[in-house]
C-alpha cells in the first residue's frame, strides 16, 4: 500500500524530504499511534514511534529501517523493516504487554542517498554522525539539503550541534529486519538468517595507459593496448575472487579511449569494487590485485594508474544480540543461518551509537532495487515470530540484570 506514495505516477521512487516522504510518514505515524505508540519526527525528518516498557528509566530497544527508495524502486527494501516492527509492537499491544525495556522504532528519512548522493542521512542524525558540511549539498533542482529539510518541517540548526540521540547506556541495541537482497537464502531454502556482519568494502579506480594508434597500420607485435590489458585484469580479478570464499570483486564500469572502431584502445579507466566480511581478506585481496595489474601493465607495455577512491571497514553485528538471535530462532523451529551483508545498511551508522543485529528475509530471485521485489507472506510470519522470540528473550535477559 505505501509504494503507491511515489514521486512518480509509473514507479516507485521516494526520496529524502519528498511529498511522497511526508504522505508516508503521515500514514506509518497513524499505525504507530494505533499501536500504542508516542509519535515525533526528528530535526532530520525520521519518524520515531516509542512503545513505553513497564517502568520509566528503562533501557530503549531500538528497531528500524529506512522508508526513502531508490529510482524505480520494490516495494520492500527498507519499508519492510519498519512496518515488520511495527507488526511487532502492534501485537504487543493486543496483548497488552509491556516489556521491562521501552521500544522505539526508526523510520529513517533517508538511507539510500538517491537525492543529495549522500547515504544515511537518517541514522547519521540519529547517531550524531551527520557531516554537516553535507547540508550544502545541492539536488537536482538546485535545492540544498538545508532547505529541503526546512520544508520538509526539520530543522537544520539542531542537526549543526551532532549529538547523538541517546547516551549508549540507555540503549540495548539496534535491530534492523531486512530482505536479503541477494540470492542465497532461496538457494538454501531458507526464510531467515541472522546477518553476521556488514561487509566493508573497497572501492578503486584504474587507468591502463597504453598507446593509441591506426588499426590497420601498427602490427599486433608493436603496440600497447590499454584495453587488452584490462581485459586480462577483469578476468584476473573474477578467478582471484572465485578462489576466496566469501570475496566478491566487481568491475562495473569501463570507459575506452579514444573509443572507435579504427583505433587502438590508448587509454581504459574502470573501476572496481572489493567486497569480504574480513577486513584482512579484502585488504589483501586489494594488494594482490595491485601486483597483478601492475604485472599485466609491465607484460603488455601499458602503464597503471592505481587509485583507492574509498575503504569501509567491515561493521560485526553484537554477538550479545546475535546469541539472542540464534536463541530465538530455535524456539521457533528454524535452522540457523548465518549470512554476511555484502550491502550497507541502516545498521553500519547505527553501529556508531549502539550494538547492532539483523536478520535478512529471503527475497524472490534476490532481486532488489527493482520493481520485481517480492517476498513471501509465510517468510514474514517467521520472520515476525523470530523477532517476537527475540524481544522476548531479550525481556527476561534485561529483568536479570
Ligand atoms: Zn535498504
């Protein structure tokens, strides 16, 4: 029902600050206050539902995910996890429990950063990790991130000030519920897994330089291909991460110069994208790579240019909350899969605040960030019975303490 809040009348699209934005906000603050809930929205734009625990003082169990899209997006990246808590609170509710800790659920204004190109807008407020030299940037329409949130009825002068909503110790963790996105849980026929990690990720940019010259005119034996050269790197870099469990390597994007059918290819730019829940394996993953390239550079005449654009280090989930997890998950007759997130999610900002734990649903064909997103109703009854275990638990550890 939410994918109808789009900006678009043929797809679903909703970024940060939108009208779509703010006609979901106003139908999730409903549910949220139907299930018992205090509703406010934050500086930033997030809505923020509390369900009080049964005393004042108590520690916060935060629980959330983002409700902005990508461009022609599915209906349940992001979204599912926070009405999938909001299930939870609800259920709560028509029980008339209350658990020995408050729970707030996040719906974050902005994860994926489609509109300011700028990720996690959402949580980085929340975590007190917003740049706010951010609020300059400008969208498409040449609108600051700064009015855009004045519009949208945030105010950008207390997000300046940076501080973190909550002091750690308040906090029991944050909990995020999440489609896989990927297509392993259908390969396994699973419906969950606990996600063990966030991976980290290094992004690079490369540059063959060779010579460019006449395609009819240089004989093979004299010249210097750029793009022969990076063609034998690609494939390199497909079987150095094959060999690697767990590794993914990507080269996605490649631009040939000059770029025509009669010229010899001088000059290849691509890039390329390393990916492994062990920071000491995708680090070294990125210096064999860069002796490779520089060998291939050396064998076909060519020169390199080796460039890191960005490094991630890799997020843990709590082992705290991922023993409740696996808890859980037994309680309710599940077998126990452990899966890293080769993608960022809310969780890897959040992370700067509190623990982290999430647990991905399968997706059909792992398809995500396309209209052909689809999930299983069964799966989320699962998934919902997973979390209710899991607060559950979570209730008896905290009354211990
Ligand atoms: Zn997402």
């Amino acid at each position: 029902m939410l994918a109808r809040y789009s900006e678009s009348p043929y797809q679903l699209t909703r970024r940060f600050a939108s009208t779509a934005m703010q006609q979901v906000n106003g139908i999730v603050a409903q549910w949220m206050r139907s299930a018992g809930m205090t509703v406010r929205t934050d500086a930033v734009g997030n809505l923020i539902g509390r369900y009080e625990g049964t005393h004042s003082g108590a520690r916060t169990l935060l629980l959330g995910s983002h409700l902005d899209t990508v461009i022609d997006a599915g209906k349940y990246d992001g979204i599912f996890g926070v009405l999938a808590a909001l299930a939870c609170v609800e259920r709560l509710q028509q029980e008339q429990r209350r658990l020995p800790f408050a729970i707030e659920i996040l719906a974050f204004a902005d994860e994926e950063g489609l509109r300011y190109n700028y990720a996690y807008i959402g949580s980085k407020a929340v975590a007190g990790t917003f740049d706010c030299r951010a609020l300059t940037l400008t969208d498409a329409n040449n609108l600051t991130m700064s009015e855009a949130i004045c519009a949208f009825g945030g105010d950008p002068a207390i997000l300046r000030q940076g501080r973190p909503y909550w002091s750690p110790a308040d906090l029991i963790g944050y909990y995020e519920l999440h489609i896989e996105q990927g297509p392993v849980l259908e390969v396994l026929d699973l419906p969950v897994a606990i996600v063990s990690a966030i991976s980290g990720q290094s992004r690079l940019r490369l540059e063959f330089l060779g010579q460019a010259g006449h395609a009819g005119t240089v004989p093979m034996s004299l010249r210097s291909d750029a793009l022969c050269a990076a063609a034998e790197f690609i494939l390199a870099v497909e079987a150095i991460a094959s060999a690697e469990s767990g590794l993914v390597a990507t080269v996605g994007k490649l631009t040939v110069q000059p770029g025509a059918p009669n010229v010899i290819p001088g000059q290849v730019t691509l890039s390329l994208d390393v990916r492994h829940q062990e920071d000491r394996i995708r680090e070294q993953a990125c210096r064999d790579l860069h002796i490779l390239a520089l060998e291939l550079a050396e064998q076909r005449n060519v020169s390199l240019v080796w460039e890191e654009i960005q490094a991630s280090r890799t997020v843990p989930c709590s082992p705290r909350l991922i023993d409740q997890l696996q808890k859980a998950l037994v309680n309710v007759n599940q077998t126990i899969q452990f899966l890293p997130s080769g993608a960022g999610h809310d969780a890897v900002a959040m992370s700067d605040l509190t623990e982290v734990a999430m647990l991905f649903l399968r997706c059909r064909g792992g398809i995500s960030h396309h209209p052909d997103e689809m999930i299983k109703q069964a799966d989320v009854e699962i998934a919902l019975e997973v979390t209710e275990q899991f607060l559950s638990l979570l209730a008896e550890q905290e009354e211990c303490r």
